[in-house]
C-alpha cells in the first residue's frame, strides 16, 4: 500500500484582520457555548451550563487534572475577551490608530482555538 504524504499545518494559523470573527450564525465559533464548568469527580469534567459532557480531564497527578480542566473550562469566557479586545482595537485602528502591540498574538490565539482544518 502506497504511503500518503502527511499534511504538514502551521503551529498558529494566520487569521487576516479582514477575516469575519463571526460564523454565518452570528456566532464567533463552533464551540459549545459558554458557560462551562468544572465537575470534581475521580477525574474532572468540563461540563456546560446544560450539563453535557464536554471534556475529562485525567492527566498526571490529580492536581494538575483539576488545574487543566480549570483553564479549559474558562476557555470560552478567555476567547470571548479577546473577541471584545480585538473589536475595540479594531475599533481605534479604523480611526487612524496602530494596532495595540498583543493583536496579532490575540488573533493567532483565536486562530489556535476556532480555525478548522
């Protein structure tokens, strides 16, 4: 069988100021909406507002599973932040103002966490 060649991506995506931050559902990503929270149980759990399982978290000691599902439960709230930052600073850019210097490491953060491949 013949080997395929595998698709090499880039650590961070590029995400152009001029791409839409929003889906054609008026929503700014795919992910399952916010918020989400934390469940301490043997493992711990990134569970949404309705209760669905969205992550375990079990890795290393137990310490560290609980402090990983608790950036990840925070991860809606944190990408939603740095949609407001860039709108404002958008906002001024289009004013005549530079960029503020974390923009592009604000858009390839949201690029990390919302591009599809």
């Amino acid at each position: 069988m013949p080997k395929s060649n595998p698709v090499i991506l880039p650590k961070y995506p590029v995400f152009p100021k001029s791409a839409p931050r929003k889906f054609s559902n008026g929503k700014r990503s795919a992910i399952t909406p916010g918020p989400w929270r934390m469940a301490r149980k043997p493992e711990a759990e990134i569970l949404s507002e309705s209760g669905q399982l969205i992550a375990l978290c079990k890795c290393g000691y137990r310490l560290e599973h609980y402090a990983n599902a608790r950036i990840m439960a925070a991860a809606p709230d944190l990408l939603e932040c740095l949609h407001r930052a860039l709108d404002e600073n958008d906002a001024m850019h289009n004013q005549g103002f530079p960029d503020a210097g974390w923009a592009k490491e604000a858009r390839m953060a949201i690029a990390k966490a919302t591009v599809l491949y």
